[in-house]
C-alpha cells in the first residue's frame, strides 16, 4: 500500500513541478491578494471629499470650517457660494458631503440660542455616509460644547467652574488603535487558503477525468482509497504551505501581532483544510468538465466568504442566516485564527470551534468518498 500510495505521491508532484504556470499562481497571487487585501479592505475612511457653503462668513463659522480641514477624516475640495450648488457636486460624486452654514449662526451662538449646521450626505454607500456622519457630529459636539463653555465662563464664571462634566475614558483589548487591518488580514489568510485548496482539489480530479486518464489509473492495481488519498494529500501540503506564505505577509509585513501559541492555529489550519479537501473531492463527484468544477466551486465560495464574517458581522444577518452560518467551515477558522493571533486564547477558548471543523470535516470527506467511489462505478 505504501509503496502504491509512494507512487502517487510523486506523480502528483511531479505534475505540479513540471508545470511552471501552476507553481506561479500557487505562490504570486495569494501573496499580491494578501498584500491588496491588506491596504484595501478597511472599515477606516480617511480624507472624505467635502464642500463647505458659509453663508454666515463669520469668524465663529470659519473657525468650526477649520476644525473640518484640520481633521484627517475630511478633506475640504472647495467652497460653495450657492445653495443649488449643493445638489450639482453630489451628483456628479465630486464630494460625499456638503455642509452648509446658515446666515446667523454666530449671533444664535452669541445669544445662547441652537445654531444648526446641515450637514448633506451622499447615502449611495451607506457604511461610509454613517461613519462620515458620525464624524461630522463629533466635530459639530465638541465645537459647540467648547463655545458653551466660553459664554458661561464670560457670563457666569463661578458657576462654569462648578459645573461637572463626564469624560468617557476608551480602554480597547487586544487591537488598542483600533486598526480595521488587523481585523480583515488574519481573515485573508483562512479566505485565500480556502480558495486554492478548494479549486486545486477540484480541478486536479475532473482534469483526470477529462482528459480519460482517470480510468487508466484504475485499471492498475492501486486502490480507490489510495488514490483519494494520494489525490488529495499534496493538495493538504500545498494548502499549508500557502497558509505558510500568507500568515509570514501578514505577521511580517503588516505587523499583525501573533499573541497566542502555533499547535493552537496549527490545529485549526489541519482541520480548515480537511474542510476544504472534503468540499473540492465533493465538487469533482458532480462535475465532469473543469468549467463546470469552476462554476460550482464559486457557487461555494462566495457564499462561504460572506457567511463566515469576514466583512459583515453574523449578528447583523437575519436570525434565520445566521442558523445557516453553522455549516460554513470558514466561521469557526476565522474566529480560530483571530482569536490566536490578537488575543491569543488557546483551547481552552476555542475548543467548541475546533470540534465544529472537525465534525465538518468528517462529514464532508465522508460523504465526498462514497460519492467519489460511486462515481467511479
């Protein structure tokens, strides 16, 4: 068996080596994705295009624009003399938000009156208005409890001095400047890995079974479960050595701090690829050409990646979604691989996601097997 199953292995490789293109998109394009990944997926915004209309053109309302220019979440493109002017830059995209200062904010302020600001938001991607909106009403907050404070201590001095106030002191565990970057990589690494296991597996069996060389290797004397096993294991050595790669971009380039210990993730990486060689042996049972293994394969993927939390969060779907999430291998990999590297828990933490993959696991190699020998009847 072993020397059968020896054989194999090195025809796997040998085909692997001998095609050059294939050692290039195994190791570039996981790496450039990590690396695109990396600077591009951020819930951060920074220098959202804004236009100001001062209609007030008082020294009060230049000094709350200042406050906008000095803030690295905007960046001030120009300012408006007309209110349809407004409409006309929000439509053509050339700014996110407009905010617009009525005439007679600086006298409201003086007489101790609400001065309001409006501030027009283009809601087209509604994450980036909310997160600028919230910027805007910090920025507006701080302005007019700064200008509070100022006319009590010109008009009433003894008691602005007694008044209280409540400072809200920010203590964030385990990612403490709140860098979205170290949220989203850990997360490419366990999205990339699944992506190539998933279509090398998948490929390398209907390829087989394509080019009519699958039923000249089962006429030799070596057996289904070791072809299986000798069809999919290079394919688990391929997987952790991409997983290699994209975790050494994320740990060394980027700088994502790993806190917890390796058998701990790699634990839960041999488990995640067992997943995934369960799900691409699957996809090669129902599919008979390599177009037809892509199409299925991305029927799989892409709903993978958006149930397994990677950029919307599980408690945001539907109560009915997030039952359905319990079936994606890619949940429980993530919360592993984030788990170790930023608070860096051990089993003791994270031993119900462990035992989750392995139940899937078992159930998708098993299931993929008799499948794969049925087919092969």
């Amino acid at each position: 068996m072993w020397q059968r199953l020896k054989q194999m292995l090195i025809k796997e490789f040998l085909q692997v080596l001998r095609d050059k293109r294939a050692l290039v998109i195994l190791i570039l394009p996981p790496m450039i994705q990590t690396l695109i990944f990396g600077y591009a997926a951020t819930y951060e915004i920074n220098h959202v295009p804004i236009v100001v209309l001062d209609q007030d053109n008082s020294q009060q309302s230049r000094e709350l624009i200042s406050r906008f220019a000095a803030s690295p979440y905007f960046s001030i493109r120009r300012q408006l003399s007309r209110r349809d002017e407004i409409t006309d830059t929000i439509e053509r995209g050339n700014a996110i938000i407009a905010v617009h200062i009525h005439a007679g904010f600086a006298q409201k302020l003086k007489r101790g009156e609400t001065a309001p600001v409006q501030a027009v938001v283009d809601g087209v991607n509604s994450n980036t208005a909310m997160i600028a909106l919230g910027y805007v009403g910090q920025i507006a907050e701080r302005y007019a409890a700064e200008q509070q404070q100022l006319r009590l201590a010109r008009t009433q001095p003894l008691q602005a001095a007694q008044i209280p106030s409540v400072v809200v002191e920010r203590r964030p565990w385990y990612n403490e400047d709140l860098r979205s970057r170290w949220y989203f990589v850990p997360g490419v690494i366990g999205n990339i890995s699944m992506l190539i296991v998933v279509m090398l597996t998948a490929f390398a069996v209907v390829r087989e079974r394509e080019i009519g060389t699958l039923e000249q290797i089962m006429v030799t004397p070596i057996r289904r479960a070791e072809f299986i096993l000798g069809k999919t294991l290079p394919f688990f050595l391929m997987g952790v050595l991409n997983m290699t790669l994209v975790a050494s971009v994320a740990t060394l380039w980027f700088q994502i701090p790993f806190r917890g210990q390796f058998p701990v993730l790699a634990l839960g990486a041999v488990l995640f690829l067992m997943c995934m060689l369960g799900v691409g042996l699957l996809i090669s049972t129902v599919c008979s050409t390599q177009q037809q293994a892509m199409v299925t394969a991305f029927f799989f993927l892409m709903p993978a990646i958006t149930f397994s939390g990677f950029g919307f969060p599980i408690s945001a779907m539907p109560e009915w979604l997030q039952h359905v999430t319990y079936a994606d291998p890619l949940r429980y990999f993530l919360e592993v691989i984030r788990g170790v590297y930023l608070k860096g828990v051990g089993l003791d933490v994270l031993w119900p996601q462990m035992c989750s993959m392995a139940g899937l696991a078992i159930l998708l190699l098993s299931v993929a097997v008799l499948r794969f020998q049925k087919s092969l009847d």
